[in-house]
C-alpha cells in the first residue's frame, strides 16, 4: 500500500511540474507583456522592438543610463521652477513653440494629461516653450489649466542642455531624475495609456 501511495505521488509530480512551470512561464510572460503594452501604444511596434534590442535610432529613447541635465527657467507668472526641486516625481516634459502645427494640435491632449494628473502628487507635466513668453501662447490655455508652462526662448534648456532641434518632442524622466522615454512627435497624451506608461517609470 505504502508504494502503490508512493508512487501515485511521484507521479502526481511528475505531471504537476512541467504544468508549474509552464504557468509560471506565462505568468512572468504576462507582466513582461503587460510592461510593453503602454510603450508599443506610444512608440509603435517596429520602433519599441528596435529600441528593446538596444539598436540606436535617429527617433526616441528608451533606457535609464541618462540623467537629465537640472535646469531653471520662469513660468508664465514669471516664478522660476527648478527640475531637481521636483525629484521624487515623473516629469512628463513637453518641447513646443507656437509655431509648430503639431505642437499646437497636441497641446490639448497635455492639458487634459495635466488636469488628470492634478490629483497625484508623484508626476508632474510641464511643457517648455521655445517662444518668447505668455503673450505669445495664452490664447491655447483655458483659464483652469494646471499644465506648468514654462519659457526658453534661448534654447538654453531645449536645444543647448537636451538637444532638441525638432518639436514637438516629450520627454519621461523618473523621480531620480534619469531620462527613461523620449517620444519624438506629436501624440494624444489624454490616453489611459499614458497613465500606464507614468506608472512604469514611477
């Protein structure tokens, strides 16, 4: 009786292993695919898988081995805001000038991801304007809008310190205050997605 017991559950291991394994594959599978899913949506499949194999591209940036550069600049009120004072949030960092039709076409989307984001205290959306200052771009914000706004009409930020030549450009940077997301072009940021992909970095 003892081996007929013994053997019922030597085989009952046998059959169980290879099923523990197969579902614990398709677990890890699972948040591995779950991961993606918010930066394919962003990116696109073919610019995603060349960025995850490490290719470099001329269009967006995905990895943690950059620190972003602190810098000061004045917001529409004229008060400076400091990158690094902002540590322990996801930065989500628009470049824009008015005189780009795709900036002017997403800054709603930016808006809306500003005023979602209000709530939280762990992500902060900030679009850095080339322009010269308020003036120039009032006429895009309602007068509730939360999104920080700041001004760069040197490039001293965009261009000289982040390298930007071409807007819109957005930018993720974790609450340590390294680079992991450049998005080149305009995109609809009032997604669902783009909460996602805030949660990844955070």
């Amino acid at each position: 009786m003892k081996n007929a017991e013994l053997y019922a559950a030597l085989v009952a291991i046998l059959v169980a292993a290879p099923l523990v394994y197969v579902f614990s594959r398709a677990m890890a599978d699972g948040q591995v695919r779950a991961r993606e899913v918010p930066l394919r949506a962003i990116l696109g499949d073919e610019a995603y898988e060349d960025l995850a194999e490490g290719e470099a591209t001329q269009l967006h940036y995905l990895g943690d081995d950059r620190r972003a550069p602190d810098f000061t600049l004045t917001d529409a009120n004229g008060r400076e805001w400091r990158l690094r004072d902002h540590r322990g949030k996801v930065i989500v960092m628009n470049f824009w000038s008015i005189t780009c039709q795709p900036c002017v076409e997403e800054m709603p989307t930016l808006i809306e991801l500003a005023r979602i984001a209000e709530g939280r205290d762990d992500v902060e959306v900030v679009a850095i304007s080339v322009d010269e200052g308020w003036e120039e771009v009032a006429r895009l914000f309602p007068a509730d809008n939360s999104l920080t706004v700041l001004f760069d009409p040197e490039r001293e930020v965009v261009r000289d310190r982040f390298g930007t030549r071409l807007y819109p450009e957005t930018w993720f940077i974790d609450p340590d205050g390294v680079i992991r997301l450049r998005v080149d072009g305009a995109r609809d940021w009032s997604s669902p997605i783009v909460l996602e992909l805030v949660e990844l970095f955070d």
